[in-house]
C-alpha cells in the first residue's frame, strides 16, 4: 500500500475501507454505518441515526448485546475543527494526538487533510504506519521511552522524538543516533485540568547542560518541545512557554545546534480557542521569525464535540422520601466509568445527560423546560453498571419525566471520553499490569470490569461534504 506523504488536502485516498492493519481493539470497535445528507443540519442528521437505532431496539425480543451503548459520531465536526484551526492558528501543523481518540475513521480523515500524528506508544506508532501514513508525518512525544520501542521507531524511520533527561539521551545514542530530538521543557501548566509538567519537561535551569550532554554524543537536537497541560484554561500559558522557548533555542545557538522546529503540544479547548490561538499566534510572530517551524498536538480539540454516546437504562431503584413524599431514582445504564467514563475520574469531566428516548417520546435535541414535560422535577443518580460502589456518572439530575427501564439516556462532547477507555485498553497491553491491581489503569477496571464489555458501536455520519468526500461515504 502506497503510504500518505506529508502533503496538502489534495492527497489522494489510498486508504482502504476495511482498515486490515489496525489493531484489533479497533477493529471491533469500527463496526460501522455511515450516513451523509448536506440538506439537513448536523444535529438533525444525528437525530435521524439515534432514532433508527433506538426504535430498532425490542429490549423483550432482542439478542443479548443489542442494546448496548452506542455512540454517533460526526466526522463532519472533525473537518470543521480542522478549518477552524488553519484559519486561526496559521503558522502551526496540528499533529493530531492519537492517545486522545485512535478512532480509525478521525484518523483516517486527518490523514486526508494532510495532519501529522502525535505517538505515544508503539501501538500508537503502529497503528498508524499500517493506515500507510509515512513516518515522517509522526512525532514520537513520549520523553521516557521503553528500549524496544526505540528500536522500533528506528525500524520504522519514526525519526522525530522527545527526551527531558539525560539518561533519555543515552538511550537514544545507543539505538537511535539518527533521531530528530526535541528537548521538552517543563510549562506553568496550574491553570490546566491535568498537570502533565508534574511527570516530564526539564526545567530552564537544566537545559543547557542536556543540550551539551547531546552534543557530547553527536546527537541532532533540532527542536523544542513543550505543553500547557491538557484543558488548559489560561491563554497567557502559551505566552510563557513560547517565550521560554526562545531562551532554550539561545542556548542551542550557543552550544552549538541550529533549532529550526518548535512544538507547542496540546492543550486547546474549544471553548477557549480563539482567544488562545490569538496570544500564541502573536508569541509565535514576536519570539519566532517565520522560518522556524511550529507543529501542535491538539487531541480532545479535534474529537470531543464529535462524538454522542446513547446509553441504555438497565434497571432503576426507586428511593422514597416519607417525610416529603417524593420519590427519587437510582438509574443503572449499559456504561460507567470503567468504560467510556474513565475520564470522570482521570481527566475531572462532568458529563451532562440528557433525555434520548422516554416511553415512546423520542426526545433528542430537547431542552428539559421545552418539550420534556410539564410536571415536578424528578431527582435522579445515574450509576454505571457494575458492581463497585464508585462506578457513579452523574450525582444528581433533574427531569420532569419518569425515565424507566428501557428508555435511553445520551451524552454529548463525549469524543476524549470515549477513546480514553480504548486507550487504557492498548495502554495495558503495551504496559501490562497485574490484575489483581484494583486502580482503574488495568485492562480489568478499565473496560472488563465486571465481565463488561467495551465492544461498542460507532455510528458514523458526515454533516459536512468535504469530509464525506475524503472518505469514500456513500
């Protein structure tokens, strides 16, 4: 198979339908339909799919398995995103991070509009060499690697890399001394949901003499790396690493080395995007004179706002309250935290759920006040569907509605959501670890606990031509 070069949205398709070389983890979970229809909006087309498959459903009839929880998932936002970013952040080539979402259509769609790959792990790396996207598209941004995954990516020609320490580098010169290294430099990442300079990055006060270590050993540093934190919510963050950056690109003048690549990682929230892009785009213009390369990492930036998840109520509690004589609900849904709401505890999301079908009132789109009902509120807590006590989604939710067994229940921006239970999955298999362990990074807890499964159907549609097109949708 011809691989996809670092090109322009002009490439052409050489991706196959069947996608033969992902792995197998992504395989099942690329059981798909795919629709497209320019003439309806983007939430009138994914209404359409969550009403076909729900009211296909006979819960008294149906195969065990049926009414598993399902997610729609719009490409259509994806390649919007995409615009979005070229339109705002001009200078920088996203390098989309394959640990938030490996979805094998997104990657698939980025890959026709011409992203690099954000790798973490040998899966990672693999995964996208068997889509046959060119190693050159692929950044290796895991500063403390495994040995034998370095010699991979020096197999495979995975030749852009990231250390922060010194022992990063003697490794590298022992099986990798062609590589492209990037020094990652530690970022103020307190404003960020998930600090990740607590775990990588080298501080401003050890970079030079990382920089002399590399050049000791006749190795190629040709860049600097860095990232804000994921969620971050402080534009200025950008300012600060940016202008750290400069330093450290001073000190590889001094030392020796002729930098000519910046990556300023990942970190984008859609919400907060436009004024983000604005401070770094002018970092970048005041610190970094047009000749010097920039690349990102965006991830959840990409995917969170493409993807829905429907989830099927499985069985209710009812709780009463003698003293007020109301009555509340425990509602026990197909999914929880141990599937494709890991992130609850790992990334500190707050899913919002919303009413996909009461009885037989299909209610997708809906606002509570409008078209819900007319009554009281109802109190619910919404659980996962295992056996241990934490698997709780949502503490308490209000509807004027009396959901019941059987009705389904849907998530929206569920697009980071879902990947992380996937990638805690290829994460175990890269990284084993004991079964017994009960914390939530095992393959155990994070997709089988319980004997759940996390084979779970994707429903992809296109609300946008361009991305239909790119992807051979019928």
């Amino acid at each position: 198979m011809a691989r996809l070069s670092d090109a322009s949205t002009q490439t052409q398709t050489t991706i196959p339908a069947v996608l033969p070389g992902v792995h197998p983890i992504l395989r099942k979970n690329a059981r798909a339909h795919c629709y497209k229809d320019g003439t309806k909006t983007p939430e009138q087309l994914i209404s359409d799919v969550f009403r076909n498959r729900v009211e296909s459903i006979d819960h008294d009839q149906c195969d065990a398995g049926d009414e598993d929880a399902f997610f729609v998932a719009d490409l259509g936002e994806v390649y919007r995103q995409h615009i979005r970013w070229k339109m705002n952040l001009k200078r920088v080539k996203p390098f989309y991070a394959i640990k938030c979402n490996p979805d094998p259509q997104v990657v698939r769609l980025l890959a026709e509009l011409g992203t690099g790959f954000d790798c973490a792990s040998k899966n990672e790396i693999q995964q996208v060499l068997d889509m046959g996207i060119d190693p050159s598209r692929i950044i290796y941004a895991q500063p403390c690697k495994t040995k034998s995954y370095v010699r991979y990516a020096a197999k495979m020609g995975v030749r852009k890399m990231t250390f922060d320490n010194p022992d990063e580098l003697y490794k590298t010169k022992q099986f990798f001394p062609e590589a492209e290294l990037f020094l990652r430099i530690a970022t103020d990442d307190t404003s960020s949901l998930c600090r990740l300079s607590l775990k990588f990055g080298a501080s401003l006060d050890c970079t030079r003499s990382l920089l002399e270590l590399a050049k000791q050993l006749g190795l190629n540093v040709v860049g600097v790396s860095f990232h804000v934190g994921s969620g971050a919510s402080d534009p200025n963050a950008f300012l600060k690493a940016v202008r750290d950056s400069r330093a450290v690109f001073d000190q590889a003048s001094e030392v020796g080395f002729s930098m000519a690549i910046l990556d300023v990682g990942g970190g984008f929230c859609s919400d907060l995007f436009e004024p983000m892009a604005c401070v770094l785009s002018q970092a970048l213009d005041d610190y970094f004179p047009p000749n010097i390369r920039v690349i990102g990492e965006p991830g959840r930036y990409y995917v969170a706002s493409a993807f829905t998840l429907a989830c099927n109520v499985i069985a209710r509690r009812t709780i009463e309250d003698a003293t007020t004589q109301t009555s509340a609900y425990m509602l026990y849904l197909n999914d929880g935290i141990y599937g494709n709401f890991t992130s609850i505890m790992f990334d500190h999301q707050h899913p919002v759920p919303r009413i996909l079908r009461c009885g037989k009132r299909f209610l997708h789109g809906s606002e509570a006040s409008e078209k819900y009902g007319t009554g009281p509120a109802t109190v619910y807590s919404i659980w996962g569907p295992t056996c241990d006590g934490i698997d709780l989604i949502v503490e308490k939710a209000e509807f004027p509605e009396v959901i019941d067994i059987g009705d389904w229940i849907y998530f929206e921006e569920m697009g980071g959501l879902y990947t992380l239970a996937l990638f805690l999955v290829l994460l175990n298999r890269e990284f084993p670890l004991k079964p017994m362990v009960r914390v939530a990074y095992t393959k155990c807890s994070a997709t089988r606990f319980n004997g759940f499964t996390d084979n779970h159907e994707v429903l992809y549609v296109s609300s946008e031509p361009g991305a239909a097109a790119l992807l051979g949708f019928d």
